[in-house]
C-alpha cells in the first residue's frame, strides 16, 4: 500500500503568500524610481533618518517595527507520580523593516534597498 506525504494546504498557502508578499513590495518600490523624493512622506510619512551615501546622495530612511509574545509551551515527562511538566516561557518575536530611498542631486529617486525580517506589502 502506497503512503501518501500530505502538507497542510494551510502551511503551503502561508508559504506562498510569503513569497508573493515580499516580491509585491519589490514590485511596489520599483514604482518609486524617477519619482520626486517630496511624495515619499505623502506614503511613508517622516524619515526616521536622513542619510548621505558616498556618491554624494541623499538617503530616506523609513522603518517598521512590530513585536508580540508567543504563549508559553508545555512538555510532560512520565505518567502517574511520575509525571514532570516543564514550563517553556513565551519569546518576544520582533519583525522590522528598513527601506532606504537613495536621491540624486535633483531629489529624483534612483534606487531603493530593504533590510529586515518583514519587508513584505
């Protein structure tokens, strides 16, 4: 008899809309290039910093930060009087992104660059 390998649709389905998420931001920040650099806190607000490359550019600085606590865990050892039960607490979990918007000497946009865990749209 054949055994068939099942994965929860609802995993699979997770997995790929992490993907698609992360490639629709790319999408989106690709709009932004040969924009004015004043729409960008129309979208985005504030800078958080203000940063001047190498090449004499200006760089935008924009970040998201989000945190939550998992629930704590339990592991149970033994039967009877025997029995252990250990605690796991929960962890912080911190997501966060940073996107840079790099202007030329007009405030056009040339290029974008994302760091973080959560860069996704």
């Amino acid at each position: 008899m054949r055994t068939k390998t099942r994965i929860p649709v609802f995993l699979l389905a997770l997995l790929l809309a992490a993907c698609a998420t992360r490639a629709r931001m790319e999408e989106n920040l690709d709009t932004w290039v040969g924009r004015d650099a004043d729409s960008l806190s129309a979208e985005f607000g504030y800078p958080v910093d203000t940063l001047t490359a190498p090449n004499g550019n200006k760089v935008y600085v924009y970040e998201r930060r989000t945190s939550y606590m998992t629930p704590p865990t339990y592991q149970t050892y033994g039967e009877g009087k025997d029995k252990l039960i250990v605690e796991t607490e929960g962890q912080t979990v911190e997501s966060w992104c940073k996107i840079f918007f790099e202007t030329d000497e007009r405030s056009q946009i040339v290029r974008w660059r994302l760091e973080g865990n959560a860069c996704r749209q």
